[in-house]
C-alpha cells in the first residue's frame, strides 16, 4: 500500500470516527459519508494526463460534463489527496477501461495523488443531479433526505466494475 493511500484512508476514517460519535441518527446505515466510502470504496492509485482541461474547483461539474462528451470514461466520486495536502478532499475523478485516473481539475504539477470511491453508473448520475439540481453525488446527499447515508447505494447506482470490491481490491 503507497504511504498516500495509507494516509488517505487515515484521515477518511478518523473522519468518519469523529462524525459517528457525534452523529445520533441511528436509523442511518451509515453515519457518513466517509463511512459509506470506507465500506464500499477502492483505492485508485495510477493517474494518466487528461485530454481535456477543467475549471479549477469544479471537480463535480467537470467531470459530470466529461462523461457525457467522453463516453468511454466512467464517473467517480470520493475523496483525494497528493503530496502536499493534509485532508482528505471530497473530489470527483473519471476512470479508463484501465482503472486509470483521469482528473480534469488537478492539474498535472500536482503530485502523488491518490484517490478512494467508487465508481457511478452513467445513469445514477444524472438521475442524483436532476433530483438536487447540483453537481455531485456524495455531497449533495442531503438534499436528497441523505437516501444513500439511509440506505447504501442502490443496486443500480454503481458501475459493473465497482461492484464487489473491497477497499484492499
């Protein structure tokens, strides 16, 4: 396991350790969001050069917009870190055929990034963003009475590929 991805699953879980002391909703599945990511989240570890350029700090919008134009690609979301930063940042990201990153908003200067999530069906994707009216899925979850913190993600919101994989896959 790479010294980023250690530390990124460090700070997702003390996160979500934090939130599932404070947070008493116990008719949650899942007092987090970063829970929701530990449980059912992979590691992506192998980032390539994007052939597009995003805005910086439009992650969500970036990547949703990309996936409609670039249709090979899958959409993700989780949390990212690199080098230099000391949180773990709530991100979106596209995947190849490979499992290989491809991130529109961070740019190629920016080193050692490391992402955990999961994958999202094409569909689940638009569907979340025509019910918030936002960019983003995990986010956004409140706006849609925190159905996935409630329930887990449906069986239909994630990518084939996605599906059955453990955090150490």
């Amino acid at each position: 396991m790479s010294k980023n991805l250690e530390r990124l699953l460090a700070l997702i879980g003390a996160e979500a350790d934090l939130i599932d002391k404070i947070n008493n909703r116990s008719e949650f599945r899942y007092k987090s969001i970063q829970r929701l990511i530990l449980e059912t989240g992979k590691p992506f570890l192998t980032r390539v050069k994007s052939p597009f350029k995003g805005k910086q700090k439009a992650c969500f919008e970036n990547c949703f917009q990309a996936m409609w134009e670039y249709k090979q690609l899958r959409y993700c979301e989780g949390f990212a870190t690199d080098d230099e930063i000391s949180l773990a940042v709530s991100h979106a990201w596209l995947i190849n055929d490979n499992d290989d990153v491809i991130d529109p908003t961070w740019n190629e200067k920016i080193t050692g990034c490391t992402y955990f999530g999961v994958v999202f069906n094409r569909e689940f994707v638009r569907e979340i963003a025509t019910i918030t009216r936002h960019y983003g899925i995990l986010n956004n979850d409140f706006m849609n009475d925190h159905k996935l913190q409630r329930e887990g993600f449906p069986s239909h919101a994630l990518h084939s590929v996605a599906r059955g994989r453990s955090p150490s896959a």
